[in-house]
C-alpha cells in the first residue's frame, strides 16, 4: 500500500516537472522569444498540455488514487496530498484531451494577437481568436458544472479554481464592499482636501526606473543576483510572476517613464507573489501539498506587499531618501507627506492596475460582474467593449476613451484566466484580515518598517502562510491564522482609517 502511495507521488512529480518546462517556455514567450517563433510556440504548449492532460487522466493514476485513499497508514499530510491529486483528477478528466490541446493552442495564440491589438487599438483584430478562446472555455465550464452537479459553468470554474468560494459568496462578499465603496470614494473626492498628484507623472527614464524595481527587489529580499539569485525581472506587457522550478520564480514590469509608481507598485505586487513561492516548505517539494492553487490567497500576499507594505506611510518615511536618490534629485522638491498623499489620492481612472486602494475592488468588481454575464448567455464576446465602457462610467464614473486603455487592458480573457479576476478582489479582503493577525502576533512591525526592517514581516508570513502550502483550502487557512472566517469588516476598517486620515474625513 504505500509503495503505492510512493508510485502516485512519483506520477505527480512528472506532471510538476511538465509543468515547470511550460512555465519557462511561457516566460520566454512573454519576454524574448522572437515574433515568428509563435507558431511552433503553440505546438509546443498544445503537446505539453495534452501530455500533462494524459498523465492526470490516466486508468494508473485513477488506481493509485483510488488505493491510497484506502490506506490507513497514511498520515495527515500524506492524507491531504491524496486529496489533493483526487481534486485535480476529478477536475481534469472530465475534459477531454482535445480540448485541454485546443485550449492551451488558441490561449497562447490569442495572447499574441492581444499585444498586437493592444498597441494598435483594434479589438476588432482580436475579436475571432477571443471568441474562439472563450467558446472552448465555455465547453470546458460545462463539463465540470455537470460533472460536479452545478447548475452555473461559471460557478464550477471558480469552484475548480479556488475551492470553497461560489458566485454567492463572491456576490454576497462584493456587495458589502460595494455599499461601503461607492459613498466612501464620492466623500473622499468632496472633501476639501484637494491632493496634488502632478507630481507623479514626470518623466522618469527607463534605466532608472530598473534600479528603482531592483532596489525594491533586494528591500523585500527577493534575490534577483546573477551568481545565486533564485529570480529575475524582466520586461512584458502585462506584469506577471512565473514560477519556473521550486528556486526559480520570475518577475516582469512593464515600465513608463511619465508614471514611476506603475513599474514600482507593479514590482512590489510581483515581489509578494515571488517570495510567497519561494517561501513554500522545502521538505514538501515535488508533493502536492507543496503549493495551493489559489487565485484569492495568491493575490492576498501581491496585494500585501503593493498596498500594506509599500503603499504605507511607515514605509516611505524609510524608503523615500532612497527613492529620491535613486531618481537623481527629481522629487526633491517634494516633501514624503505630500508624496505620500500623492500616491495613495483616491483617483477614479481606467487602469486596473494603476487604481488607488479605494477605487481597485469596483475594477474587479466589473471584471466579474461581466464575466458572469458572459457565461449566463446575457452578452457575447462582441458586446464586451460596449458592457465594459458603460460599466467604468456608472461605477467610477470615467469615461473610457479607447479599448487599449479599456476592455484590452488586462491579458487575463485573452489567456487562460477565466474565473481568475474575483482573486484580486478577495486577495484585497484577505490581506487586511491577515495584517490584523500579523499585528497581533508582532505589534511592533509598523516600527519595524518604519526603521527598514522587513525581516520580521517576511518571515511572519513564512512561518503562517507561505510554508502552509496546500495543507488547507484558503478559507480554512484564513480562519486557522486569523482566528475567523473571512469577513470584510477588516477591509472596511482599514480603507476607513487610513483614508479618512488622508482625506480628513
């Protein structure tokens, strides 16, 4: 019985191992690989997925599941891991291999042809691949709704994607932040403190903006270093993280030189994302309990680093001499409370990922909102620009004046992210409900970061969040770290009090 349990985790091992070559070449398609290598790019992504596909899916895996869920030798953690491959099993056979082949070709495909689109505005130029894109996902999503007795697809693929969450619960979760949001931002933009933020949009060449990325890098200490560096920062499109191998995880930024915070903020984003990679239990590598699989826990440590970290008072009244040395000289006019100011102003804009902390969760908010209309039948691929701009101009209140800086701005449906966007919302939520933790257990770490200690931090979230890997789904860890389960009233409280201090509220 247990070397059955051992063949399983030895099956395992192979698909993890497919799957890090598939990052890499994802990686290198996103940074240098040239133009022309996409069409065997696609073939070499379809060939991957669909062995990856047959490996999960084969009669000796099921048979090695099936066994070792019938051992009683198995402890806690061997238990989990079975659990675990029974999850992803059950998920993956109900799609054909075909399919996962065809989704994996048209994702990367699309991609392309986004970046194309993006940079020449014409949505029109991508529409057929997203429309081919979104059909095969659509099939995909009906497949696990029947198999898993779901009546919603779009609610099987975020029950697939992370476990425990269901479009009521999003809703219901979303709706409280709503109603608190929606006031609050218009309160925020009445109130007599009118905040500069010219400031932010002076132009900041590209080599400099690099060092700024790779100081904030070492700060965090994320080892980007060529000797022994576990990580790089590259350059995208569209940021991203890319874990290539248990001490290979990678991070890109897209850089503007007239918006400095863009790649900065970015960097501290992808740096939350890197670090929680790198900081997994080394003794659980190549096991499926090693890493879990979840967009809302995944978006809580980025979200952790770019808004409670590096969005924090405390932080640039450390950092900021730093900043303004690094940026030879151009913010010393500009003192560190009206650069804090600055860069935390609630600004209704267009930009996802240029969206103060007040304004971020009504971005997402929209992103799901439409994504569930999509998958209900109510609108189609084509309708996307239309839905998108009347939704920025009821909710923010902006008016959207191209799709480059509108429905195209994110790579996510454009890729294989469908179900993927609620994550950021709830990373959001999470975070504020961990910070409260984290003070618990470390009163002091505001000082800390204040002094420019980040140690403490960093290793709080080793010891309680990354090295728990898949132990537990994201609720149940939630509720074991901070003692209750997920709830908005640490958000709302902490969007309250840091900016009604700001805004004088």
């Amino acid at each position: 019985m247990s070397s059955k349990y051992d063949q399983l985790l030895e099956k395992f091992k192979e698909i993890q191992l497919l799957g890090t070559l598939s990052n890499v070449l994802y990686w290198d398609m996103n940074t240098y690989m040239p133009p022309s290598g996409l069409e065997f790019r696609t073939k070499q992504f379809q060939y991957l997925s669909q062995r990856i596909h047959k490996l999960w899916t084969s009669t000796e895996m099921v048979n090695l599941i099936s066994i070792s869920e019938k051992n009683n030798e198995l402890d806690e953690l061997q238990r989990r891991n079975v659990v675990l491959l029974r999850r992803q099993y059950d998920n993956r056979t109900v799609i054909p291999g075909r399919l996962v082949g065809s989704i994996a070709a048209q994702s990367n495909k699309t991609l392309e042809i986004w970046k194309k689109a993006k940079a020449e505005n014409d949505f029109q130029m991508v529409l057929p691949d997203l429309e081919n894109l979104f059909s095969l996902n659509i099939e995909a999503a009906e497949l696990l709704a029947k198999s898993k007795n779901i009546n919603d697809p779009y609610e099987a693929l975020i029950d697939q994607r992370d476990k425990g969450f269901s479009v009521t619960k999003l809703k219901q979760l979303f709706d409280e932040v709503k109603s608190f949001l929606v006031p609050f931002v218009k309160k925020c933009k009445e109130s007599s403190m009118q905040i500069d933020r010219s400031f932010l949009s002076r132009n900041i060449p590209r080599a400099v903006q690099v060092d700024l990325v790779q100081d904030l890098a070492s700060y965090f200490e994320y080892d980007y270093s060529k000797d022994k560096g576990v990580g790089r920062i590259d350059e995208v499109e569209h940021p991203l993280t890319i874990g290539c191998g248990p001490s290979d995880v990678r991070v890109t930024v897209k850089y503007h030189e007239n918006n400095v915070l863009s790649a900065f903020l970015a960097g501290a984003h992808e740096c939350g994302h890197a670090i929680d990679g790198l900081q997994a239990n080394p003794e659980w590598i190549g096991q499926p309990i090693y890493r879990l699989d979840s967009p809302s826990l995944g978006e809580s440590q980025s979200r952790f680093f770019e808004n409670l970290i590096a969005s924090s008072i405390e932080f640039w009244e450390y950092y900021y001499p730093r900043f303004q040395k690094l940026t030879q000289g151009i913010f010393d006019d500009i003192s560190v409370n009206s650069f804090y100011f600055g860069i935390n102003a609630v600004n209704p804009g267009l930009i996802r990922i240029q969206a103060d902390e007040v304004t971020y969760i009504l971005h997402i908010i929209i992103r799901f909102e439409i994504e569930k209309d999509l998958f209900d039948g109510k609108i189609e691929i084509k309708d996307l620009p239309e839905v998108w701009n009347e939704k920025y101009k009821e909710y923010l209140g902006v008016d959207v004046p191209t799709d480059t800086l509108g429905v195209m701005q994110d790579l996510h449906w454009f890729s294989q992210y469908w179900g993927y966007f609620h994550g950021y919302a709830i990373g959001d939520i999470m975070s504020s409900q961990i910070t409260m933790a984290l003070t618990r257990d470390i009163p002091e770490w505001h000082t800390n970061l204040q002094n420019g200690f980040f140690s403490p931090i960093r290793e709080w979230l080793r010891d309680n969040i990354h090295s728990k890997g898949g132990l537990y789904d994201s609720l149940e860890l939630i509720e074991r770290v901070t003692g209750k389960p997920l709830t908005t009233e640490y958000f709302i409280d902490y969007i309250k009090q840091k900016f009604s201090r700001i805004y004088q509220l």
